[in-house]
C-alpha cells in the first residue's frame, strides 16, 4: 500500500475556502495517532495539554520542548497522512524571539513536526512573522489559553464582554497579518468565535468555542471517554473507553487469580525434551524451595 500524501497548512486554507470543517485532535504517541490518522483526522495536535493527561499534572506549565520532541517523534511514526502540529510550551518562546526561533526549529529538526503552535496574540505578532520567514508555519491559539491559568484566575471562557472580546478580535487580526496559517480559538462565546471566523481568511478552529468555527479539536482522551478527572462541558465523549478498560482489567485479575489465564490458546510448546529423565524423582520439597528457584519444577519423571 502506497504511503497517503501528508496533510498540508495549503490543504487546510483550502479547506476553509471550500467551506469543508477542519478535524483536529490530539495524539502524543504512536498508537493513538494512528487511531486517529485512521479515523480521518485531518490534523494531529501534539499539545502541551500531555501534562495533564500524560504526566498528571494540574495545568500544563511544567512541559518541556524536550517533552514535546519525544511524543511528536511517536506520533509522526504512527501517522502517515494528518498535518502534524506541535504545541511550543510556556516559557519556551515567551522570553525573546531567538528563544522561540531556536525552539520552534527543534520540534521540525528533532520532532519532525510540520508546524507549531502558539498561544497568545498581539504580543507574539513580531515572533509568528519571524517564524513564519524562517519558514515555520505556525498556529495561533487564542481566548482561554491553559499556559496563562494563573493570569486568568483559573480555566475560565474568555471574552464574553465587549473590550475583551474586541482585543481577542484584535490578536487574531494580528495574528493572521503576521502569516498564523489557522488559529485555535479556545472557550470563547460562539457569538464572538462567529465574527473571527468571518473576518479572517485563514481557518479558526474551536475547542468550547461553538459550531461556527472552521473546524474543530478535542483531546483525544476526552474524547474517548478516558480522561474523568475532570470533564469540561465542551467535551462531548463519544465512546467510553475508560470505564471498559477497567472492566477487561478487572476481568484479566480474576482470571489471573483463578488461574484460567493463559489458557492453551495462549500457551507455547516444545517437541524437543529439554531436560534428561532422571533416575529417580528429585523434585524438592516447596519448603527446599527459594521464591524464585525453579530447580527441580521441570524435572521429569520416569515412567
Ligand atoms: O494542548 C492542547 O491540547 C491544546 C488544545 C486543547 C487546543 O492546546
């Protein structure tokens, strides 16, 4: 089977224009980004949202680009055909352009990402420029950013009235001027996530941010129904996958336990004899025995 051509930031423009939805979600390793590559997904997030749902933090501040390489390097193993992105994490661009530059080069070079992603606006408008003329497509990411939770005082929707809403109307202006090829638009009112999405030509794609974006993206393990620690009204599960795989976990236990697991199907033989009959039986007693001393247990006995 012939390898399926990747998914470009020219497709996604595209897209947009043909008025076909955006499909994005989240994958930090090889498995899961197949999964979703198979599904169709157009494009894969490496996000730094891993630090939660990997790493088990509380927010996603303690990721690093060295984190990031290592999932985008499985997830791009596992699939061939979405546009892969990788999230730059906080403090990993923040500080000065060189700083970004030098970064966002090491999730192409090393992680093999074909863009990265950014949160923040008008502020970074200068750095996505740079990027971008170095040749680094980037993707903006906009309303409630998880890398300022703490500014935010918590994850919280942003720019339900009017000055907020029209400064994050501003970044995205800012943005798309300094050459952003899409943009996340995160908890954000649909009232709000409608009028960007009109007034700008490259894609806006929304998490908690309406129907009327220009495409869409969730994590995959909400998605999936496997991440319950907390579950945010935008998420829709549409399976269940958690819960049934602590009930095949549960199951395997009892079956471990009862001792009808491995059954023949999943047993290995040999023809060969691997161990001389012995004159007479040798098998220690249980009490001669260590822990993990097998001797004697394979002795054969003479018929
Ligand atoms: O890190 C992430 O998963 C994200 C998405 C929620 C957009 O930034």
């Amino acid at each position: 089977m012939s390898t399926p051509r990747r998914v470009t930031i020219t497709d996604l423009r595209r897209m947009k224009e043909q008025g076909d939805r955006i499909t994005m979600i989240t994958a930090y390793d090889a498995t899961f980004a197949k999964l979703a590559d198979k599904g169709g997904a157009d494009v894969i997030l490496v996000g730094d949202s891993l630090g939660m749902v990997i790493q088990g933090q509380q927010d996603t501040l303690g990721v690093t680009v060295d984190d990031i390489i290592y999932h985008t390097k499985a997830v791009l193993r596992g699939a061939p055909r979405a546009h892969i992105v990788a999230d730059m994490p906080f403090m990993s661009y923040q500080t000065d352009a060189v700083q970004g530059l030098q970064n966002a080069g090491r999730l192409l070079k090393e992680g093999g990402a074909q863009s990265v992603k950014i949160e923040g606006g008008e502020e970074h408008a200068e750095l996505v420029y740079k990027l971008v003329r170095s040749g680094i497509p980037v993707m903006g990411h906009l309303g409630l950013t998880p890398q300022s939770v703490h500014a935010m005082g918590g994850f919280k929707v942003q720019g339900k009235q009017q000055p907020q809403a029209e400064q994050i109307l501003r970044d995205a202006r800012a943005l798309e001027a300094a050459g952003a090829y899409a943009i996340v638009l995160e908890g954000v009112p649909v009232e709000l996530s409608r009028v960007i999405t009109e007034a700008l030509d490259i894609p806006t794609i929304g998490i908690g941010a309406g129907v009327q974006c220009d495409g869409q993206v969730l994590v995959i393990y909400d998605l999936l129904g496997l991440f319950d620690d907390f579950v945010p009204k935008f998420v829709k599960q549409y399976a269940q996958l958690g819960p049934a795989a602590v009930k095949a976990i549960a199951e395997y236990k009892e079956e471990v336990q009862a001792g009808t697991f491995p059954t023949e199907a999943q047993t290995f033989h040999t023809k060969e004899v691997l161990f001389r009959p012995r004159a007479v039986e040798t098998r220690p007693e249980p009490s001669e025995l260590d822990d993990d001393d097998m001797g004697g247990l394979y002795g054969v006995v003479p018929v």
